[in-house]
C-alpha cells in the first residue's frame, strides 16, 4: 500500500489511472516480515462535509472513527491498529445539507452475502496461480477457432435449491466445458450487485468477485482451473450504467459524482440504472482501473461489453446524438487494455450499424476486436420460426447476412437473451413436432457453426433444452435421462470437435476469401450450399431447409477430387432419420453454380452436412480417363 501522491491525484482527475484500486478502499498493511500491522480505508468523496468509518470492529460506532481528509481535492484516510480481514463496514457520508448516507466501498474486494450490503475486508494478495503455461502459449484468436460457452454460475448447477459456490462446482464444471469442446467460457456478471433477478447487470462492486459463490480466491481457483485445461475466461461487462441502490456508486457523496448530472441524460429507464457520463476524469479512471484489476488479479482473458448502443448514442438513441466522450473512453480502454496484452478479447454487445466497431484505433475504428452480429441471430431465428412450407418466402433471411459479414470482426450469439422472457428455447422455438423440432435445432447449429464468424451459446442449448431460462432453478439436467438429448449433446460435442479440427471453418471467419457461396438462389426448394476454405483445405456445406428427402442434388463445387462427407445432421446417431451420404463423392465435370464440376449428395430431411474435399490423385484421374 502507498500513500497518494500529487501524481496520482493528477492522473485520476485527468481520466487516465488505471490502478486507483491500489492506494483507495482497505489494505492490511504489513510489516518487514509480512505481518498485518493495522488496517487502512481511503475514500474519494470530493462533496462530503465529513466521512466516517462504520464498521464491525467499533461496534458501528462510527464516531470513534472519523477518517481525515488528506488531500484538498477529496481523499479521506484512516490507519485503524490491527489486522481487521473479513470485518464488515461502510463508509458514513456526511452531506454539506446534514444528510447522512450509508455506502459500500467502491474499491472493495468483497462483501457481505445478498441481501446485505456491507463491505468486508479482504486481501487480494497471496493466491498461487498455476496457469503459466495458459499465459504463455495462448494465441490471438482471429484465426483461431472461438467457441464460447456462455455462463450463468447461479443456474448452471444449484445445491439444494442454492448456489453452488465457486470450489464446489468447479471440478464438474470444467471437465463438462472442455467435454463439450468450448474454447472460453463467459462468465455472466461475477462482480458484486445486490438483486438475483438482475442476472449480475446492475452492480455495485467492481472490484469484487460476488460472494454469492465464496471468496474472491475461489473465483481465482476456477479461472486457474479453466486456464489449466486450456479454457479462456472472459467476463461479462456493464461499462455505461450502474445500479441506483442507495449503498452503491450512485449520487456517492450526496452529488452525482461518477454519472451524467442533468437527469435527462443520467437516468435510465429501461434499465432503473443511472448512466455514467464519460467527460468526467473520475469515472473514466474508475472504469479503466477496474478492467486493469480483473486482468492482472484474476488473470482474465477478455471482457464482452453490455450495451454498447447505450455507449454510442446517448440513451441509446440515434435522435439523441453520438456520445463522444464514451466512444473516446473505448478507444482508451482499447489502446490501454491491448498493451497489457494484445491476444486478448473485447467483445462489444452492439446493435447498432454504427461504422467501424471492430477496427483498431489506430485507423479510426473503436477499438473492439470482436462485435456480437445481432443482425445474424434476429434474421435466422426468425428464419427458422418459420414452418419449412414458407420459408421460400424468408430465403434472403439467411442470405443477406453474407452481404455485410466482413465488414467487422463478428461473433454469431445465441444468447441467454434469446431464451428468457417468454422467448422460448431454441429448440422450443423450432416448428413441428418433437422429431422436427429436434431436426431443425441440428440444421440450425449446422448453419451456426459454419458460418463465418465466431461462435457463442448460451448454457443449455447443446443439449436441446426445452425449458425457457429460468435464473431460479439449474439447468434441466434430467434431460440427459433421455436418449434424443443425449443424442442430440452427441451431435453438439460432434459437430464442435469438427469446427475445432478443421481449419477452413475459422482461418479466414474475417475475410472473404474464406467463403464462397455455391446455391443461393434456390428458393423454392430453400437449399443452401457454400464454400469454407483456409490454406489446407476445402468444405463443402449443405443445408436443406425442408423435410423434402433429395436423392441426388446436384451442387457445384470448386475442385474435381472426391467429397467425403464428415458430418451429417439426419444420422440416427443424432436422432435423425439416417439418410446420408456413406461413400466418398466423386465431382462430375459439368457446369453447375459457376463451377465446372458438381457432385450429387442425397439430402435427408431437414439436414445439415459438410464435405471435405479430397485431391484428385494421379491413379483416380487414369482411371477416369485411360487414355490420359
């Protein structure tokens, strides 16, 4: 712990430190051989008349300790003798109008169990980390295969009716990820926030793992667990707004600190938040420290950002103007956080067309590297709502998302708010009955993961669950009892080990040399077929959108050689109806799609298959033409 300088006063006005959470919030300070000698609280409260400590160990008393304000622009300390981990506290803040408010710590690392709302003394400092081989060898991703599992902690697994905490789900959790073939988990909000039903989006701690699920060391282990098997961790991140609870950040000292002053800007009301308002050095400083603190104490490998829209526009609002300040703040937080570590991963939740999202700074873009393509997820959703007869008259819902897919660096979502809010399942939000259902989920997963763009999926939809998320209650689990779902994960855990291992599906996921389309235009019929190259390889993708079986379908493809299919959709292994290609196809010269070859796949219905293409060798073109 250090004492604050005129420097770091400096720098926290001026919106560019990034480590506040070293000299603000409580430390145990130590001695020469490591021992806790007393135990230190250091607030920024700039409007406050006076502040006091009110805490576990003067029986919250809070006259016997009256913090002194060190620094004319702000800073209140106190040094209490003695080692007080684990003691609750809040900050008591005396208002220039004889108001008295109750705040937790900003820059705590923990606190008190929901509903309680105190701040507890914690030392961050001391977990052993295993993960060095993970912090060496980990890539950057853009050819690389992404697959992220996202991942509500308080309903993936629940202990009778409660939450599971961190060292207790761990073990399952990881070898379940790393079975299923994910590359990264998101980790929906884990920073500390007061209310279940807000799913972690509004809080109230950013410096604080919630204690909903145990220490900020066991949230530490689970992250070193997952780095240990090869696992990236990111973490879901509310950047523009925060909770209105009166313990929180929000009017801090009594004044609109950290947010927009005016109300019109400030309040939210959608969401019941306040927004932050980014021309402020303070609140930028506060949002860049806590992003550097995740990074370097639990060793994070990438943040997904909520709501951007919010953070473009004003309220989210085209009418309202862009909000400079917030795009500049990303640009910041981009140029800051990529020189930590530039294989690192910020993910914007954008569902604006706002221009260049994706570009580096440098050559005026934002500065995110990744943007989730909202687009794709509403137009093929809606696509396959659609009962098979009519989606001839919906077939540019799959196509037009081609026309702008390499316009920013994206990842395809099927996220947790696809499935809540009366939504439905994926699988639930399929026509037919129960086998067509089934059917169409495989075919929709099919499209999803050959798609250029990186992949995400929400917890519980790579076994076809039917329920709708409920954050209440753990995942439908006794589904695996049943032989379709244990089929249909079998189809899942199959399909993502053939996006991991072949590399035309991710090599080139951010240009177009990767892509190729080979049927577009059959309508009537709604059968697509497209080209996936990296350097080492050809696929060939087909999907037939309808339950009609097609014997010998012709489609053009870029290469005489043989087709080999490597996956199919309709296979009884996965709950289909077992129509599939067995023998290796061999291309037929013939123009067909642009193309001077085509083979003839059967199709079964409602199917998704991929073909690898194998090099016409020397003996096979002999045998084609003997006179050659």
């Amino acid at each position: 712990m250090r004492l604050i300088s005129d420097h770091d006063v400096n720098e926290f006005l001026l919106g560019r430190s990034s480590n506040l959470h070293e000299f603000l919030g409580a430390h145990l300070l130590k001695d020469e051989q490591g021992r806790v000698t007393s135990t230190e609280f250091t607030v920024y409260a700039p409007n406050a008349k006076e502040v006091r400590l009110l805490a576990e160990f003067n029986q919250y008393a809070s006259w016997k300790h009256v913090l002194t304000k060190i620094h004319h622009m702000g800073f209140f300390r106190i040094e209490i003798p003695g080692n007080h981990e684990w003691a609750t506290y809040k900050y008591e803040i005396h208002t220039p109008s004889g108001r008295v408010l109750y705040k937790a710590d900003p820059f705590a690392h923990y606190a008190e169990v929901r509903p309680q709302t105190a701040s507890k003394v914690y030392d961050i400092k001391g977990y052993t980390w295993h993960d060095g081989e993970w912090l060496y060898q980990k890539k950057k991703s853009y050819d690389q295969p992404l697959l992220i599992y996202e991942l509500h902690l308080g309903s993936w697994r629940r202990k009778f009716g409660q939450f599971k905490p961190y060292n207790e789900v761990v073990d399952e959790l990881v070898e379940y990820v790393s079975t299923q073939g994910f590359t990264h988990v998101e980790l929906m909000p884990v920073y500390e926030y007061p209310l279940d039903d807000s799913w972690g989006y509004q809080g109230t701690g950013y410096f604080a793992a919630t204690s909903r699920f145990g220490v900020p060391k066991d949230l530490m282990y689970m992250i070193d667990r997952f780095h240990q098997a090869n696992i990236g961790v990111i973490m879901d991140w509310v950047l523009g707004h925060i909770c209105k609870d009166a313990h929180g950040l929000s009017f801090f000292d009594g004044t609109p600190l950290y947010e927009f002053p005016d109300r019109e800007r400030r309040e939210n009301v959608t969401w019941g938040t306040d927004n932050l308002d980014f021309s402020k050095g303070i609140t930028r400083s506060f949002m860049l420290s806590a992003l550097t603190f995740w990074m370097d104490e639990f060793h994070v490998d990438g943040y997904r950002i909520d709501a951007v829209s919010n953070l473009i526009y004003y309220l989210g609002d085209r009418s309202q103007g862009v909000n400079q300040d917030a795009i500049n703040f990303i640009r910041q937080i981009s140029y800051h956080l990529f020189g930590k570590d530039d294989r690192m991963l910020l993910m914007a939740e954008d569902s604006t067309d706002f221009p260049y999202v994706t570009h580096p700074v440098s050559t005026g873009g934002i500065g995110f590297n990744y943007k989730w393509n909202m687009g794709f997820m509403n137009d093929i959703l809606r696509y396959f709502k659609e009962d098979p007869i009519h989606r001839k008259y919906h077939h540019d819902k799959v196509t037009f998302g081609l026309m702008y897919a390499f316009n920013e660096q994206f990842v395809l979502p099927f996220s947790h708010d696809e499935v809540v809010h009366m939504k439905g399942s994926l699988v639930n939000k399929m026509p037919g009955d129960y086998f067509q259902k089934m059917a169409n989920w495989r075919l929709l997963l099919s499209l999803w993961m050959t798609h250029p763009g990186k992949k995400l999926l929400f917890m519980g939809q790579e076994f076809a669950s039917f329920s709708e998320w409920a954050f209440q209650k753990e995942l439908d689990w006794n589904l695996f009892d049943f032989p379709a779902h244990q089929q249909a994960n079998r189809f899942f855990r199959d399909l993502a080990a053939v996006y991991r291992h072949h590399s035309a599906l991710w090599q080139y996921d951010h240009h177009p040399k990767g892509f190729e389309w080979s049927i577009v235009d059959d309508r009537d019929q709604s059968v697509f077929a497209y080209i996936r190259r990296s350097d080492t390889e050809t696929l060939v993708v087909v999907l037939n959108m309808t339950p009609n079986v097609h014997e010998f379908y012709e489609i053009g493809v870029p290469e005489l050689g043989s087709y080999e299919e490597i996956i199919n959709s309709d296979k009884a292994i996965y709950f289909g109806s077992d129509q599939y290609n067995g023998l290796p196809l061999q291309a037929i010269k013939g123009n067909k799609n642009q193309f001077e070859q085509f083979i003839k796949p059967k199709l079964g219905p409602l199917s998704g298959m991929i073909f690898i293409h194998k090099k016409q060798t020397q003996n096979t073109k002999k045998r084609q033409n003997p006179k050659g």
